[in-house]
C-alpha cells in the first residue's frame, strides 16, 4: 500500500508543481524501468540514513523530486545518491545483481519539461567510483542524444563488468525512440505503468538500445571482475601502456559518433587523441565562455580522462560531457546572478559544447 500510494503521489506532485502541461512536454515515464526501481528500492531500503522516499523520486523533475528527497539538498543528484547507496548496501550483502539494477538506475532517463529537453547532470562525486562513472540517459530528441547515451551504455557495460555482472544488462538502460519536438499532445513515445512488475518500456517493446551485443563486447574486453569494481577501477592508472590508452579512446571514438566512421578516420582519430593525452594536453577543444566560463579541461589521468573538477573517467565522450555540464551549472549560477546573460544563452551554449564532442 505505502509503495502504491508513494507511486501516486509522485506522479500527482510532478504534475501539480509542473503547472499546465506546456506545450510538448513529454509525458511521465519514471515506472517504466519497474523491475529497475524494484530492485533498488529493496536495496536502498537496507539502509537508508537519508530518508530518500523512494527511488522514483530520483526519476522527477526537480520540483516533484523535493517531496521524496529526504536529506538530499542537491536535487540534481537525487537519482546518483539513490543509486549509490543502493549500490553500497548491495555491495555489503555481496548481491551483484543488486549492484547491477543500481548501476542501470544511475544510467535511466530524467523526466524533463518538454521532449528534447536534456537534463541537468549532477556535478557531485559518488561514492562509489563505478557509480561516479555513470550520468543518466538525455532525452532522445535533444542534441547529441544518440552519441551521449550509447556512450553511457558503453562505460555502464564496462562497470557492469567489473562487478562481475553481465555487461549485455547495460542495454537494459536505453530509453524510447525520440518524440516529435512539434507535437503538441506532449504524449511522445514513452509509457508509464507502476503496475506492470516487468516494466511497460519491455513489455509494449518501446525500448531503443543504443548500442550492439557486439559493441558492448568489445567496449568490456580487458576488463576483468574484481568482486566490487573498486581493483578494477583503481588499476587503470597511469602506468597504463601506450596500447591500451589507444584501445580505449578508440572505443569511446566510436562511441561518440552516431554511424560507425570507416576504420581508417577511427585510427587517426584515435592516434591524435591519444597522442594529446600523452602529451598532458587539454582534449576539450569547445572554446565558447560565456561571461568568462570555460568549459573545465580535460586531461589524460585518473583511470583515463579527468575533468578539471577532479570527476575521472574511462570513456572519453563522458568525460568531455560532463565538462561541458559543469560550464553550464556555472554559466547559468552566472546567469541567475545578473551575469548580463540569460540562462537560454548558457543552454544554446551547452547544446554547441555538446555538438563538439561528436565532431
């Protein structure tokens, strides 16, 4: 009763403080993924020193997510707190398809206000570093989606991996096929059943995977199981040889783009980028800084690519991404506080920032 009546009231909430259903907004869908939410609710429920409501929450818009936040301050990290902490207590109980479902949670889709509307990244750390590793799915129809979220798929498999899961799980995170940004029924190509246990986007077959079996193989190989992930994340230092820097920046090349590049333009691209991290230099080539904000650089280190910020990553598109992310957080603080610009510039800045990334 406590679960269906949470399930209710989120959606009530979202749809009070959203106001009237602006024009293109696309319909709710954080049950879609149910067996997701199912699994980490009992994992989180384990211990939960927060007082998060229920992982569904962390599926909102911010507005209705503050009713089921808890101690969570930072509504932009409610679904990375909820999925850590599943992820810590899962992992005390030994349970990896509990660490599993927490991995997949961090990766689901963010209801947002209309279709093609990304949503904002948290800028915190998690505290486990397989979760930190992970950013959730955008909203199909918005800019750059295809390469963000097949990229997310990728490093979700890779950490699936390294906890001794199956990495193919990681398909299970993708989200629909992307919604008619003129359509003004709002209803897009979601679905949104708390009562179907098996979970409506598997049932009704509205899932798009965002990558190939064999491209989750070959994004996963070398990577080996260590119990927790935590060896395994650490041991991609930099000691690394020349080889397998190049294996993976090759990887994540392919990653970025939207069709595969033929196998001469992938090896160039591959070399120069792994020549200019070895060389320390900065790989986030976006010069657009609004008020004076750049986008934070990006260098070789960490288990492959860190982020100014000290966030580290092995996919190089995620890491880039998330540069991006914190520009934008900044830009629009900047923005909010009489920068001389406006929040929709730092967007439409964010947007071309992204666009860099897979050209």
């Amino acid at each position: 009763m406590v679960r269906s009546m949470s399930a209710v009231l989120s959606v009530a909430v979202y749809l009070l403080l959203s106001g009237a259903a602006p024009i293109r907004r696309e319909v709710p869908q954080e049950h879609s993924h149910e067996p997701i939410l199912t699994s980490v609710r009992a994992s989180l429920n384990v211990n939960n020193p927060d007082g998060i409501v229920d992982p569904v929450f962390g599926l909102l818009g911010n507005a209705a997510a503050a009713a089921g936040a808890g101690k969570i301050t930072d509504l932009d990290c409610l679904q990375q707190a909820t999925a850590d902490q599943a992820f810590t207590n899962a992992k005390a109980a030994g349970d990896v398809e509990g660490m599993t479902n927490a991995l997949i949670f961090r990766a689901l889709e963010r209801n947002t206000g209309q279709v093609g509307l990304a949503s904002v990244l948290c800028t915190e750390t998690a505290t486990n570093p397989e979760i930190a590793a992970i950013s959730q799915h955008q909203d199909p129809a918005s800019s750059g989606a295809a390469a963000t979220n097949k990229a997310i798929v990728l490093e979700l498999a890779k950490q699936i991996a390294s906890i001794g899961g199956n990495p193919q799980d990681a398909l299970k995170s993708g989200t629909f096929a992307p919604g008619n940004l003129n359509d003004s029924t709002g209803k897009g190509n979601t679905c949104d059943d708390a009562n179907d246990p098996n979970g409506c986007i598997f049932t009704q077959n509205l899932l798009v995977e965002d990558a190939t079996a064999d491209e989750i193989t070959a994004a996963v190989a070398g990577v080996s199981a260590s119990g927790s992930g935590s060896d395994n994340a650490a041991s991609a230092s930099s000691s690394e040889t020349c080889e397998t820097a190049t294996v993976t920046v090759t990887v994540s090349a392919v990653a970025a783009a939207t069709t595969a590049p033929s196998a001469t333009t992938a090896n160039v691209a591959a070399a120069t980028t792994t020549a200019a991290a070895a060389a320390g230099g900065n790989l986030q080539t976006f010069t657009g800084a609004l008020g004076g904000i750049a986008a934070p650089a990006v260098t070789a280190g960490g288990r492959n690519f860190v982020v100014a910020n000290n966030d580290d990553f092995v996919n190089l598109a995620t890491a880039l991404g998330r540069s991006c992310d914190v520009q934008h957080n900044q830009c629009a603080d900047s923005a909010n506080s009489g920068g001389g610009f406006s929040v929709g510039q730092c967007d439409s800045q964010n947007t071309d920032c992204h666009a860099a990334i897979s050209s």
